[in-house]
C-alpha cells in the first residue's frame, strides 16, 4: 500500500509540475498573439484627425477605439486586422493613449499632441508709391472686399484706385467711395448717362437733353453730395464716346457732331458749381480704332479735363474679329493724339487686360508694365479683373499670375 501511494505521489508531483510549467509558458504565448497598433500619424495638434491600424486582432469581430470618453467602431478582416479613422479630443494635451479593443484582444498606443508654434502673419499688402499706379476693377465693386483682397495678393500691392460703375438712376456712391477710401485707394467713378439694360437707343438720355439741363437737379445732387465727401474722386463721366455702343456716343441716338462737348461742359459746370472741388474729371475715350469717332471733336478743352485717358484690351482670338495686340501697338497711336490734344495733361489707362486666347498673356503682361513704365506721362492704369467676355482676370492662369506680380515688381525696384 506505501508503494501505491508512493507511486500516486509522484503521479501527482509530475501533473503538477507539468502544470507549472504550462503555467510558465502561458504569458509568453499570450504575449505573441495579442494584438499591436499604429497610429499615422503619431503626432501633430490637439483636434487632428488619425488613423489607428492594427493586427493580431480576432478575425471578422468588431469592437472599439477608445480615445478618452470618446468611442470609435471597428472591424477586423478574416486575417485579424483593421484600419479605422479617429480624432484627437480638441482639448488634448501631451500625450494621449488610443487604445483598441475587441472581446479578447486589446492594444494601445501613444499619440504625442504638438504645441502649436506661434507666426507673425505675412503683412497684407499696401498701395505701392511707384510712379505708375496701378488700380482694378472687380465684379463686385468697391464692397466686394475679398475680391479687392485677392487682386492685392495677386498683384503684391494693394490697388491705389478703385474703378466702378453708376448709371443715371443712381445717387452718388457715398458708400462705395468710402470703401475705396478706407483701402487707402481713390474712387474712379464711371458715371454713366443712361439707364441700364435700356440699349443704345434711349432718346431720353440723348446729349442734347443733358446740355439743355433736363437732369440738371439729378446732377447738382451729385455735386452736392460729392462736395460735402469732400475727398479726392476721380470722376469718368460717359466714357468711350468715340465707339458707337452707348447712347452718348454722336454716332448714335439722335446725336449730332458738337454734342458731346456741349453735354460734357455743361455736366462739369453743374458740379463744379456745388462746390465739388475735391473732383478730378477724367475724360476716357477708347482706343481708336478705323471707323471710330476722331477724338479731336470729342475733347472739351483744358479747362474741363483733368486727367485723359484710354480704355483698349487684348482680345486675343477671344472673338471672331479680334487678333494678338501688342501694348504699344494697343495703345501708342491713342497715346499720342491724347498728347497732341492734351499736352501736359497726366495719362491714365482706365481699362485694361488682355485674353490668354491666341498669344502668351504672360509675356503680355510683362510688356504692358514696362512699356506703361517708360512713358513719364502715363499716371497709372486699371486692370479689368473679370471673367466677362473673356478671361481678363490677372490669374486666369498661373503663368499670368506670376508675370502680372514680377512686372509690379520690377517697375517698384527699378
């Protein structure tokens, strides 16, 4: 009997030992099949948005991220692993454990929440001091902020002029002016007599009715209001009268030769006699062109012009009667007749841009602010930054963006 038990004892002590020792080997396995994850990525601000993937997981089961209070699903492949999108807690702080969890499985890692190092925001750009100015139009006009501060990000200078548009329905654009003004910019007002959208043929806007003073409490009100803003405005009024696609064109509407002049003088005059001062009269014909109304018969004098001016555009192949224009082929014939009309009188550009159809907008662009730059008299000239009839704006290609801001900027430098 002491045998069996003998023998029954070491039956025991070898069960036991083999318990032990699987008890032994036990964590290791458990070790090599629990389940690892990464996070990408590993670091950056509180709020981030990262993605935790993981293996050694359970096959097809789901369960959970686990981010401080916040919970994100999971699901794992037939080969245990996953993939799953989560976001940092927007007021973590130094480092947060992103644990995944399943019924039998669960891993973590660390994500390291970056502190966020503080810049000096580039300075917005300013009106620029060069002797050539440069001013814009946009779709929106003088309140349409974001478009004025886009044209300055691309140009690298804030416009020094704001060009925009009033009919014969419209009070003075005190508002407007005011936003020019807060820019550090002068208004460029073109004041245009007729009613929109009402066509070429409006007898009740001929010239003659403007001369023989129909509107003249409409056009003293402007005076007045103009006079009591009392700052610097340039005043375009009804512009490009040499073509034939406005009402105070002489071409058209009733007009006879010698009206303009006298429409134009008696429009200063009404003005000028509220005290408006603070106006400069800016008379802006197109670009002549062959069949277009000669510009020496349009001019009021000396004493009713303070700024002349030309509008001329590069239409490229844009349109089935346009070609490439050059600059100077664009615009030094009309440069000279103002000289020879006006001597002395500073030279504005009231309207420009060119097309990227049929030529190379960038060089084009290039060129126009060198050859603007050499000429002494020329002041300044407005850019047309709108997608109208054609792609006018500064960046209707990247190409165009950069040559429009380097131009700008060698003509500051040179």
């Amino acid at each position: 009997m002491f045998k069996t038990f003998k023998k029954l004892l070491s039956a025991v002590a070898a069960a036991l030992g083999l318990a032990l020792a699987l008890a032994a080997v036990q964590p290791a396995a458990a070790q090599a099949a629990a389940g690892q994850i990464s996070l990408s990525p590993a670091t950056g601000p509180a709020g981030s948005s990262i993605t935790v993937t993981g293996s050694g997981f359970k096959a097809s089961t789901t369960g959970t991220v686990i981010i401080g209070s916040t919970t994100f699903p999971l699901k794992t492949t037939a080969t245990g692993t996953f993939s799953t999108p989560a976001t940092i807690p927007a007021a973590a702080t130094g480092k947060v454990t992103v644990t995944a969890k399943t019924s039998s499985v669960q891993a973590s890692a660390v994500f390291t929440v970056a502190v966020p190092t503080t810049t000096t925001p580039a300075p917005a750009p300013t009106v620029s001091t060069a002797r050539l100015r440069f001013g814009a139009a946009t779709n929106g006009g003088p309140l349409a902020s974001a478009e004025l501060d886009e044209v300055a990000a691309l140009a690298g200078e804030a416009p020094s002029s704001v060009l925009f548009y009033k009919d014969f329905l419209q009070p003075a654009p005190i508002t407007e002016m005011n936003a020019v003004r807060s820019r550090g910019a002068v208004p460029l007002v073109t004041w245009e007599p007729w009613a929109w959208g009402g066509g070429v043929s409006q007898p009740a806007y001929s010239l003659d009715r403007i001369a023989a003073g129909d509107f003249d409490a409409y056009i003293a009100q402007w005076g007045q209001a103009l006079a009591a803003w009392g700052y610097p405005v340039q005043l375009r009024f009804a512009h490009e009268m040499n073509g034939d696609w406005y009402p105070w064109a002489e071409s058209v509407n009733g007009n006879q030769p010698g009206d303009y002049v006298q429409a134009w003088r008696h429009v200063h005059d009404v003005v000028e006699a509220q005290g408006a001062t603070n106006v400069s009269w800016v008379w802006s014909p197109n670009v002549p062109y062959w069949g277009s109304t000669d510009l020496a018969g349009l001019y009021p004098g000396a004493g009713y012009v303070d700024i002349v001016a030309l509008d001329g555009y590069n239409w490229g192949t844009s349109a089935s009667w346009s070609g490439w224009v050059s600059p100077q082929d664009l615009f030094a014939p009309g440069i000279a007749q103002l000289r020879e009309l006006a001597p002395g009188t500073p030279i504005l550009i009231a309207e420009t841009a060119s097309s990227e159809a049929g030529g190379d907008k960038a060089a084009w662009n290039t060129q126009l602010i060198s050859y603007l730059a050499a000429q002494p008299d020329v002041m300044g000239f407005v850019w047309f930054h709108l997608q109208k009839e054609a792609d006018w704006r500064i960046n209707s290609s990247a190409a165009s963006a950069t040559a429009f801001k380097d131009a700008l900027l060698a003509r500051r430098t040179s």
